[in-house]
C-alpha cells in the first residue's frame, strides 16, 4: 500500500489565488529558505499563466520579470531588479 503524502502547493499551480502564493511564499521565508526561493512562487504561477494565454507576455524572461515584480511588491525581499547599463 502507497503511503500518502502531503501535496505541495505546485499541484495547484494556475488555480491559486495571490493571497494564497503569497502565503506559500511567507512560509518558505519562515522556514529559512532565500528569498530567490519564496519568489519562485510567484514565478512559478506566472509562467503558467503565459502558457495559458492570461497574458501578453510571449516569452518565458518576461514571465520571470513580471514574477519577480508581483514578488517584490508582495514584500518578498528581493535586491532590486537590474538596470540596463
């Protein structure tokens, strides 16, 4: 008999709401993870929803980039995005 195991949050990826990856996020913060790690969250949910079309973004660089933001204004501290130069 398989023994059951705890879900992750990924197996709900695209149908969680932002409260909800931002708690994901808060929690691995908690448990000491970096903070590159909590706002993979949010980067995770936002290549899916490219993928789905919920977004003009094409590529998977945009996706990352508008991630990291939505993590960035959830508070997830993350340095500053870098700037062409």
């Amino acid at each position: 008999m398989a023994i059951p195991r705890k879900h992750s949050g990924h197996a709900r990826v695209g149908r969680r709401s932002k409260r909800e990856v931002a708690k994901a996020a808060t929690h691995k913060i908690r448990k000491g993870y970096r903070p590159s790690t909590a706002a993979g969250e949010f980067v995770h949910e936002e290549i899916h929803h490219v993928r789905r079309g919920k977004h003009g973004a094409r590529s998977p660089k945009q996706a990352i980039a508008i991630g990291l933001s939505k993590a960035r204004r959830a508070g997830v501290p993350l340095p500053p995005r870098r700037r062409k130069g």
